[in-house]
C-alpha cells in the first residue's frame, strides 16, 4: 500500500517580496545605528579620542548595511559574523537585543533567500520574442 503525499507547504509570501524587506529592514536598522553614531558625535561632549571608537562601530554597520541592499547574499554572509562578534563582544542584554539580533536574523534571512531571481528571456512571452521568416523555397 501505498503512503499518502501530504501537500508541500508554500510561502504565503514571495521569497521576493521578503528579500526585498529584509534588505530593506537591514538598511533601516543601519540607518538607525549610523544615526545614533553621529547625533552621539554632535552632543558636544565627544572628545577627539571618542571619535574613533564611534567610526570604528558606525563604519562598518554603513558598510554591511548597503552591501546588503546592493548584494544581499554577500551583504548576509558578512553580517553573520558581525552579529556573533556583536553579541561575543557587548556583554549588556540590551545591546544584544538591539545591536547583535536583527542582525543575526537579518543577515541568515539575506543568506536563505539569496539574490533576488531575475525573469530569464526563456521565460517570457512568445509574443515578445523575435520570430524567424519563414523560409521561402522557389520551385
């Protein structure tokens, strides 16, 4: 006797529209960082010696944050160590909250879903695609 197939689940989502959100989640929560890095800048209570630790943390979040809109599998390759050396490195509860895990669930939904997929020119329609003349034979 034969097993049952049971139906394979689908997405009730496009994988598009959630790579698309998810870059765009990450280049808002990067936006958050580098901003909160510059307004920390301008309080007038930053030292010149302040500055580089500052650069050093924005910097890189700008960086993983519009490579992963250009590129999102690379961008989430590169973030998934970024967040682990965030949550490694902050030992309050609530930088790894804000800081290490978006990050970690942003980058590993970057690395799931990949690049977005393109429509190849097989793919479209017949009426689109050039038609050969037909050959005309002369008796």
């Amino acid at each position: 006797m034969r097993r049952p197939r049971l139906p394979k689940p689908r997405l009730s989502v496009p994988e598009s529209l959630i790579s698309w959100g998810a870059s765009l989640l990450t280049a808002a929560w990067g936006g958050f960082w580098v901003w909160f890095a510059i307004m920390h800048i301008l309080d007038g209570q930053t030292t010149s010696a302040g500055l580089v630790p500052v650069a050093l943390f924005a910097l890189p979040v700008l960086f993983l944050s519009i490579l992963a809109v250009v590129f999102p599998r690379i961008g989430g390759l590169l973030m998934l160590p970024a967040a682990v050396f965030g949550a490694w490195f902050f030992d309050d509860a609530g930088a790894r909250m804000l800081l290490a895990t978006p990050a970690l669930l942003l980058a590993s939904t970057l690395v799931w879903l990949g690049p977005w997929k393109r429509r190849s020119l097989a793919r479209r329609p017949r009426l689109l695609q050039r038609r050969k003349p037909a050959a005309s034979h002369s008796a």
